[in-house]
C-alpha cells in the first residue's frame, strides 16, 4: 500500500497548477489532503474518477474556503467516518479516518498556533484531544497510520536554523514535549525510520526565496503505531513537487 499526504493550501489552486496529472502518474493508492480549502462540490471529482479514485472522503470546513481533508483511494474503505466527535474542531474539517483492511488511515490537519495566543491555545488543546481520540481508537484498530499536517517541527534537525525558532510556534518547547509524550506513547515517525540526514523538509515560507534555500521545516508527517512497524517498506518526502507551499510526503507499507 502506498499513501501520499499533501498539504494543498487550496485544492482547487494546485489543480490549476498541474496537480492531477502529476497525481496521474504517482498514482499511490491513498492520496490524502490537508488544507482543500473547498467544499465538495467545489472538487473535481470526475478527474479523480478518471484517474482511478473512486472513493471520496471530502470532510470540509463549515468557513468556505478555510482548511478541510479529504481522503481519496482507489480502494473502497471498510469504513470510514468524518471527524473526531469533538464540534469546536470538527466545524474546521481536521480528522477523516477509513478503515483498509486491518489498517487505518487518519488523516489530519492539526491546526496552525502563528495568529496569536489564543489559536495557539487553540492548538495546544487540540493536540490533547487527538491523543486522546487515537490512543482510543488504537483499542480497537492497533494499527494506525495519521498522516498529515502537524504544524510541528519535532526536533532541532527537522528545521533550519534551530536556534533562531525557539519561539515561534511550531517549534515551541511545550510543542515538541507534546511530541515527544506522542511518539513514547508507541508511535513511530515512519520518515526517520528510513532517513536521519539532516536538511529534509516539508514546508518552506513563500517568502525571501525560502524554497531556493532550502530553509524549511519538517512538520508533514506519517506516524504509525508500533504494531505497525515491521511492515514499513519506505518513506520519503518529494521538495521538487510544488503545488503548495508543502511538499507530499510518501509512506509504503505491506
């Protein structure tokens, strides 16, 4: 099984940009999104169809034109289910989860702490609230893969110039604890797993030529729960594809 996640900012914008035809030739099995930024009338389902994605998991965001995820597979799910059961987030389209067998795909956008103190308070009860639903959920399906955007670097090497950051959200020190309290919970970071070289990122700012720069950060993810482990084949992260202000990140599993 290969799943890509890819932050879009705007699924309609990177269509415009070539999107479906590179999609066309990756042609992984589950492509996940965060950030549509549509509703699902807005989406283009017919090229999906066309190029064998006749599943459609479209959790939009109540705002238009405001965050949102969306699974599409190739494959039918055995299940799914729109949302965490939590409202205050749910209303923002964050949490998707489809059932593939004895695998579980959530896919998740975890929200973004830079328009001030309160949305980083915002964040910070978000992520409690996503422990908590997947550590439940892992009761039932152990073996869990959430990809998606986490908004957070994790550690000094998954982002330029550390020192520079140790105050800007995504890189807070009660974010990266947060973190480091997940992963011991026995999940795993699929990525680190295959790569530990420094200089790998997902996201770089639209500004001051960040991208040329290479001046990025690590904050798209596969993490997958230790029961799953044994069966990661490989992961990767793909700069040169630039839809978006993110880049897709792969994840291979058997």
């Amino acid at each position: 099984m290969r799943i890509i996640s890819y932050n879009l900012n705007g699924i309609r914008s990177a269509a415009g940009k070539g999107l479906f035809e590179w999609l066309g030739k990756e042609s992984p099995d589950i492509f996940c999104v965060q950030e549509t930024k549509a509703q699902p009338e807005q989406i283009d389902g017919m090229t999906l169809r066309a190029l064998g994605y006749e599943n459609h998991i479209i959790h939009s965001a109540v705002k238009k034109g405001y965050s949102g995820t969306a699974i599409f597979s190739k494959q039918k799910p055995d299940f799914y289910k729109i949302g965490a059961d939590k409202p205050e987030y749910d209303s923002e389209g964050r949490v998707i989860r489809a059932d593939f067998g004895d695998i579980t795909v959530v896919c998740a956008y975890i929200p973004s702490g830079t328009m001030g103190d309160a949305r980083q308070a915002v964040k910070m009860a978000f992520l409690d609230a996503f422990v908590d639903y997947l550590l439940e959920l892992r009761n039932s399906r152990p073996n869990l893969i959430i990809c998606g955007d986490y908004n957070i670097c994790h550690k000094p090497i998954d982002i330029n110039h550390p020192e520079r950051h140790g105050n800007v959200s995504g890189f807070l020190p009660e974010e990266r604890e947060w973190f480091d309290r997940f992963i011991g919970l026995g999940f795993v970071d699929s990525f680190r797993e295959f790569n530990k070289e420094p200089n790998q990122y997902s996201w770089w700012s639209f500004r001051a030529g960040a991208r040329a720069k290479n001046l990025g950060w690590r904050i798209d993810y596969h993490i997958v729960t230790d029961a799953l482990k044994p069966r990661l084949r490989a992961a990767a992260i793909y700069p040169d594809v630039a839809f978006s202000d993110h880049a897709p990140v792969m994840l291979e599993i058997e």
